[in-house]
C-alpha cells in the first residue's frame, strides 16, 4: 500500500490538471483542454485503489435470530410478504432530522462530500449545510438526505433482506408463475407489462438481482409515469418545434398532481434509488451502462429490489387476502 503522501499526491495531481482543464476552456484552447483530459482520465482511474471502505465489527447474532424467527412455518407467498413487511420506508421528515443533527458537528461544516465513480470521476459535490438556515438551499438539503437514505438502504439490504432472502432461495423451489400473484390484475402494473415485470422478479428472487434491476428499474420508471398520469399530470412536453418527449423522471416526480396523490415518502425513497447521483442513481447507472456486477448485487440494489415488490403488494389482490386471514 502507498504511503499517505503519495496518495495525497494523486489527489493533489488530479486538482492540479482539473484547474488546468478550465483555464485552457477558458482561454479558448480547447484543443489543449481535451489533452489534458485524457491525462486526467487516467490519473483519475487510479482513484478507487485507494478508496478502502471503513469497517468496523458488531455482533448481529441476536439480530439475525430474531429476523429468521419472523419465517418460521411460512408458505413461499408469505415468507414473500413477510420480507415486504421488514422491508422499512426511510421517511423524509427523519431523514432530515439526522442530516441536521449530523450537520450540528462543526467538522462537518469543514468540507464537502464527493460522489466518485468507479472510474475515479467526481459526480458530484454535496456541499455543507448552513445549520443556521438549512431550508434556504433546499437541493443541498436533499442531496444529503438522499445520501444518508443510501447509507441505511445499504446496510439494510446487505443484512435482514439478504438473511431472509438466502432463507426464501434454501427453503422453496419455485418458478417464474409462482410469482404471478403480485402482478395479475395488480392496476399498478401498466398494461401489457405484467410478463416484463415477473421476468424481473422472478431473477431478483432467485439472488440475480443485478440481472432483475435492469428489466425492473425502466420498468419502474414507466410505473411512475403512468401512476403520475392517472394522477392528472401530464407527463409529455411539447417542444418548440410541435416535436414530443418524455419529461425527464425528476420532473415527474415532481409533478403537483403526483405529490399530492401518492405517499410523498415513497416518491423520495425512489427518486433517491432511481435518479439522485447522491442516492443509488440506479436507473442512469444502468442506462448509461455504468454499473457492475458487484454494486448491482449490493445492498442498496437489493434493497431497491424488495420496494419494487413492496410497492406491488400494496394493490396484489393475494396479498390483501393473506393479510386479512393473518388478522382474523
């Protein structure tokens, strides 16, 4: 491993080409500007070997029992259900709340927080909070509660999601129409996308879930499209030239009819998982082909996976019905 002075040299090195960058931009020498790019890709790339996680150990033991205490003598649709049920929605409001408390440190106020990719690109910059006045930046403000949302989501799928999913694959042989209960005559499935959206599932619960979030996330986006149209939203612009688009996902999110209608709460976590670079951004990483295999297996792409279900089971016929037999 290098010593922390070289390490501080690479970062010093690539702030160093960064500036040289906008002076060539700025000094219209852009041709030179693109060279000195290259050069910076490359330094940049060196970026995630140095990037070694913070670890530290605690005992789950007791945890762990008492999460697989939850799935005994369980049938598969309930064992699907019971993961849904302790499958937990990070709310807003809370959310908040830790991002500020966190803020309270005045080491916090010291630096900014970097997204870098696993190219070593910064992505991202999330700036400090003013403690003082924490509402009159309202994006920095999200930007840190989208990243504290992922740092739960992380932890939560690489621990009670996998232990009762790893318990779901060992305990029951199924197939791809064992599944069909959450999507037949499910009406927040869009119509015609039923078998598109089981392909999805059933890889996801069988432990592919870098496979299921690259049929799910677009599908999910389409999801929230229509749920947002149902709504009353209009989801289409209208160009200049008569010509139109698709409105991009953050703006559907955040259509006035959709924010009035659907839980707000669930409209953030997903906003996060789907589209914030600050929070699992899962549908640009997987549009623009940037994801791998190990962060499509982790945590926060698992946990994002059980909310597709989640979210299905909410108006699955069959999951009403077993819910109202447990509580007769």
């Amino acid at each position: 491993m290098e010593s922390t002075s070289n390490i501080q040299s690479l970062f010093t090195s690539v702030q160093y080409l960064q500036d040289a960058i906008q002076l060539y931009r700025n000094n219209n020498a852009r041709d030179l500007g693109e060279q000195v790019h290259k050069k910076l890709i490359e330094l940049q790339k060196r970026i995630p070997h140095y990037m070694v996680p913070i670890t530290s150990r605690i005992d789950v033991s007791k945890t762990h029992e008492d999460v697989m205490a939850l799935f005994d003598n369980l049938s598969f649709r309930e064992h699907i259900l019971r993961i849904t049920q302790i499958t937990p929605l990070f709310k807003k409001e809370k959310l908040k709340k830790k991002v500020l408390d966190d803020a309270s440190n005045p080491l916090s106020q010291l630096f900014n927080s970097k997204i870098i990719s696993s190219t070593g690109q910064t992505t991202a910059q999330i700036r400090s909070i003013d403690i003082n006045n924490p509402e009159k930046d309202a994006e920095t403000l999200n930007m840190h509660m989208h990243h504290k949302a992922l740092q739960y989501e992380q932890i939560c799928g690489e621990t009670t999601l996998k232990w009762a999913q790893d318990l779901l694959i060992a305990n029951f042989k199924f197939t791809k129409d064992d599944l069909r209960f959450l999507v037949e005559n499910n009406p927040i499935v869009p119509s015609g996308r039923e078998n598109i959206f089981l392909s999805g599932l059933f890889y996801g619960m069988m432990g592919e879930i870098y496979e299921a979030l690259h049929i799910l996330a677009p599908q999910v986006e389409n999801l929230f499209r229509c749920v947002a149209e149902e709504c009353g939203a209009v989801i289409v612009k209208l160009n200049d030239d008569n010509t139109s688009e698709a409105k991009m996902l953050r703006k559907v999110f955040d259509t006035p009819e959709l924010l009035e209608c659907y839980d707000n709460d669930i409209l953030f976590l997903f906003k996060g998982l789907l589209n914030e670079k600050s929070g699992a951004n899962i549908r640009n990483e997987i549009a623009h082909g940037l994801m791998g295999e190990r962060i499509g297996n982790a945590g926060a792409s698992r946990f994002f996976f059980w909310w597709v279900v989640k979210i299905l089971s909410f108006t699955s016929i069959e999951c009403r019905r077993i819910l109202l037999s447990e509580n007769s």
